[in-house]
C-alpha cells in the first residue's frame, strides 16, 4: 500500500519537473537553501545604466539652485560714535583692569571723558529744544515746581471728590462676597468710606447666602446666577453698576481705597460717565493729548531726514 502511495505521488510531480528549462529548479532539488527562498533581486546589469542622455534629460528636469552672493561686510563704526563706544569701550576697561599700566588707564579715562562730555553737550541742546517746543515740555501736562505741584494736587483732590459724586449720583457698586472670605472683610470699610464720602450706593450679594461676620451689610441678596452670568472668579468682586443695564468692571480681589477710586474714575470715563477735561483734572495732569502720527505719514525718505521728520511730526493734531 505504501509503495502505491509513494508511486502515485512520483507521477504527480512529474509534471511538475517537465516545465520548461526556464523555471526555477524545485525546492526539492535545491532543498540546501532552506525555507528562507525569497532572495533579494540582482544588481542591474551593465545594459541597465541609464545613458548619458536620460541622465542630463534628469538634471535638466532638477535645475540646480544659483548660490546667493555672499554678504558685503558689514561697515565698522566711525571712531568715537556712539556706536563705536557701545562696542568699544568695555575693551579699554577691560585692558586697564587686567594691565593696569599708566598708559590703558589713561586711555580708557580720556575716552571716559570724550563720551561724558558728548552726553553732556547732547543735555544741553535737549534742554533748549524741549523749552522751545510745548509738545515736548513735560511741565505743561504737569508743573514741576514744588509749589505748583502742590497746588495740582490740591486742584486734582477738589476734582476727585467732584468727579466721584457725579458717578455716585449715576451708578452704584455691586459688591460680591463669601461669608468665609477674609479679604471680603477687608473690603467692606473701604465701601462703607466711598458711601460716607462720595454717596454711593453699595448692592452686597452673597455668593453663599450667609452674611459678613463682621456684620457689614446685613442687608445683603443671595446670588442667584448673577456671578456666573458677569465671569466672577474671585472675591471680593465689584461693579459699576448703572440703570437701567450698564455694568462695568471694577476690581476682582480686594484692592486699597485710592486704587478703588482711580478705577471707578478710569472706567466711568470710558464709559462717558464723565467728561474728559474732568478725569484729568481728577488725575492732576493738565493735558492727556498724545503725538501719534497718522498711518501713512511716516514714510521711509521722511524717516531718514530728520528735518522731514519733525516736520511731519508737528503737522499732525494732538489726540486724546
């Protein structure tokens, strides 16, 4: 039975073995490779290299980048500019520090001097100009003498407490708080001041429905989704709050008295709460108007001519 099977199995793979001469042998005559047949295709023939031809067609096809000029060297400063020391003078230092000779000290103190003394004629030619040109006079915004600064700020007390009513008489602040919010319990006198000295009417809500221990503003609302809906974070929050829908921020997180006050003033002027000779009286400046050219006006010939420049600078009205 066996010798049959065997027999049967032959025939089989004589058909097999009859293809043509250009097969590859049978695994089972050329068994020494192993299971590991797939073997790696064979380097190309000599007939197989591209002609010379295709190879230039290729590179036309890739043209090579051209090579940028390298850059021109770089100018070095004029001797004694204000460049030149930039670079320069920390090299002198250096020398007389490490070789301390009369010569490197000496050096290094006259170029001292020759920088002091072009500072010093710049001081001089800066204090004429600005003098001979109010927009640069810092002294007209606010006086600068001793006696006059007092008298400003006398004039800028009078036009706070002014300015601070008439907001008082238009808005009142809303104030959020916890009843286990310690910083809460340092706000609340300063509010109790702005109500005794302005007038202003303080609305307390409660973010956790419990009152202040301190016992400030009893009187108070529990919140009721006013907090999520106006973004508080913290507390103490405030606002300014104006009939019938104007609300404004002011402060999250306890803030002093005179910086409560500046902020009320800031954002009430914003708002047009009051008008703007008013907020910098209250701030003790004179003039808040700011030199800020016009798009377009500063173009490169007029920034590379100084007499152009200014020109172009004066022309240009002063904003608030």
């Amino acid at each position: 039975m066996f010798e049959r099977l065997l027999t049967v199995f032959c025939l089989l793979l004589l058909p097999c073995a009859a293809l043509s001469d250009q097969a590859e042998p049978s695994f089972f005559l050329d068994k020494q490779r192993g299971w590991f047949w797939r073997e790696l295709s064979p380097e190309p023939s000599i007939e197989q290299t591209p002609s010379p031809s295709e190879t230039e067609e290729k590179i036309s096809s890739h043209p090579q980048k051209q090579e940028m000029p390298p850059p021109e060297p770089a100018q070095p400063p004029a001797y004694l500019s204000a460049e030149w020391f930039r670079k320069n003078l920390e090299h002198y230092k250096d020398a007389a520090i490490d070789s301390p000779t009369e010569q490197n000290v000496l050096a290094y103190y006259y170029l001292q001097r020759v920088m002091m003394d072009k500072a010093q004629r710049f001081a001089n030619v800066a204090q004429r100009v600005v003098m001979a040109d109010p927009r640069l006079d810092e002294n007209n915004r606010r006086p600068l003498a001793t006696f006059a600064s007092n008298a400003a700020n006398q004039r800028a007390t009078q036009a706070n407490e002014q300015a601070m009513s008439t907001i008082a008489k238009q808005a009142g602040l809303l104030f959020f708080f916890r009843s286990d919010c310690h910083f809460c319990e340092a706000q609340a006198p300063l509010l109790s001041v702005l109500e005794q000295r302005f007038g202003f009417k303080v609305y307390p809500v409660s973010l956790d429905g419990k009152p202040m221990p301190s016992g400030f503003y009893k009187q108070f609302r529990t919140d009721t989704g006013q907090a999520l809906a106006l973004g508080v974070m913290s507390t103490p929050a405030l606002f300014l709050m104006k009939p019938p829908n104007e609300i404004l921020p002011v402060a999250q997180g306890v803030v002093s008295l005179d910086d409560l006050t500046s902020r009320v003033l800031l954002s009430a002027k914003h708002a047009g709460w009051i008008s703007e000779p008013l907020f910098n009286t209250a701030r003790g400046v004179t003039d808040s108007s700011f030199l800020l050219p016009e798009a377009g006006v500063l173009t490169e010939p007029v920034m590379n001519d100084a007499g152009r420049l200014v020109e172009a600078l004066r022309r240009q009205p002063l904003r608030p």
